[in-house]
C-alpha cells in the first residue's frame, strides 16, 4: 500500500465527452505527477503539480488539464475524448526537493476506455 | 484482441533460476534510474533505484547495475519465483521544465517464471 488513491478505479465514455480522475496523494506530499499507460506500454508523464499550480508537461494537448488542492489532492479532467485516449491514468505522488526512487509514490490507476 | 505480451520483449526463466533484465537509457543527465515492478491492473511498484554516482547497488533478492558508458541498467533477481512474474520497467528521474521528479520510462520486460 503506497497511501495514494485514485478513483474511479475503471470507467467508459464515449468520444467526445469529458472525464475526471481523482488522486489523493500520500500523507506529507505535496506534489502530484499525472502519468498515460496505453497497453502495452511505459507511462507518459501528462504533467505535475505543486502547490496547486502546473509545473511541468508533457507531450499533451491541451484539452488535458488539472488541478489541485489545497490538500494536495488532485484531478486529471480529459476533453472532447477520443478513442486513443483509452489507457491506465496513474497518479503518483511525492515531497517536492526528494528525488531518489523511493521517494514517489504511484497509485493503483483508473482504466478508462473510450468507446 | 491483442495482449500486453505481443508488445513486450519477454523474458522466460525456470522457477528458481536467476534472471536479468535489461535497459538502455538515453540520458546521462538523470539523477537516479528505478526499476519497477508492475502486475497485472496495478500500479508501477517501486523495486530498487540507484544514483547514477553508482555502478552497483544490491536489494533483498535483486541488484541494480548501471554502466554510464554504454548507457545501460539491468535488473538481476535471484532465485526467481513464481510471485516475480510481471512486467518491469526501468525509468528515469529527469527535472524537465520547473517539474520535479518526472519519470521517463523505458519499454517494459515481461517476466515469465515457470514453475
């Protein structure tokens, strides 16, 4: 158990429509890290956030955006879905100013699949 | 449909057997490279990570070697059982942009143990 929750844990939606992921981030963390797993593949960092602003990002449009709170809880919302947008969204959290491996946390994800 | 499996390279090992598992990375500027471990509808599970000041580091059944020269880490589990099967990934710690703690992963490695 790594402290950080994601839901939902699996979900549908059709092209075109909107979607929101949570994350609660492990206790003491206050930087949240959005990351893409098609099948088959390594995760793609999405982007970051620390104290609720974006600070860093990745190669995606930006109809991908999120926030986050001032409990360092975060969202990941998805516009104007499309079919390729169908993978495992996993958050991870961390202590900003760590960066050994140990130090990040991921969740278990939440499986969309856009139809 | 098509499986994780007919995308990943897969290593096959005899319960018991030693096993290693290789990476190429392409950056000589990340701080620490990590392994991961990740089973089936879960999250990436943080295995062992080493500083790139290093060449070996050793963990509880597994030991991490990073040749700087060539760019390359491996993973080596000793006495693999049946519980190591999954998929693995190495990955990166990259600061890109004001982000902290980003990960850039590499192509993952299916772990098959016989029994």
């Amino acid at each position: 158990e790594t402290g950080v929750t994601q839901s939902p844990t699996h979900l549908i939606k059709t092209r075109g429509q909107q979607v929101t992921l949570r994350c609660s981030s492990q206790s003491g963390h206050n930087t949240v890290s959005w990351y893409q797993q098609a099948l088959g593949q390594g995760p793609q960092f999405i982007f970051q956030y620390y104290r609720e602003e974006e600070n860093g990002r990745g190669n995606f449009p930006p109809r991908f955006s999120g926030l986050q709170f001032p409990n360092y809880s975060s969202e990941l919302n998805v516009n104007a879905l499309e079919l390729d947008d169908s993978a495992l969204y996993l958050c991870a959290s961390s202590l900003a100013g760590t960066s050994s491996g140990n130090t990040i946390y991921f969740g278990e994800g939440s499986w969309l699949t856009v139809v | 449909g098509e499986s994780v499996g007919l995308h990943l390279p897969t290593l096959s090992v005899q319960e018991g057997d030693n096993s290693i598992i290789n990476c190429a990375y392409s950056n000589s500027a990340s701080d620490y490279f990590i392994w991961y471990k990740q089973e089936s509808g879960k999250g990436p599970q943080f295995i062992i990570d080493i500083r790139s000041n290093m060449d070996k580091r050793q963990g509880q059944r597994v030991t991490v070697l990073l040749n700087k020269t060539v760019k390359h880490l491996s993973l080596q589990i000793a006495a693999t059982q049946p519980g190591d099967s999954a998929v693995y990934f190495c990955a990166e710690i990259r600061r890109y942009g004001g982000a902290t703690n980003k990960l850039i992963f590499g192509t993952g490695t299916l772990l098959a143990v016989q029994p």
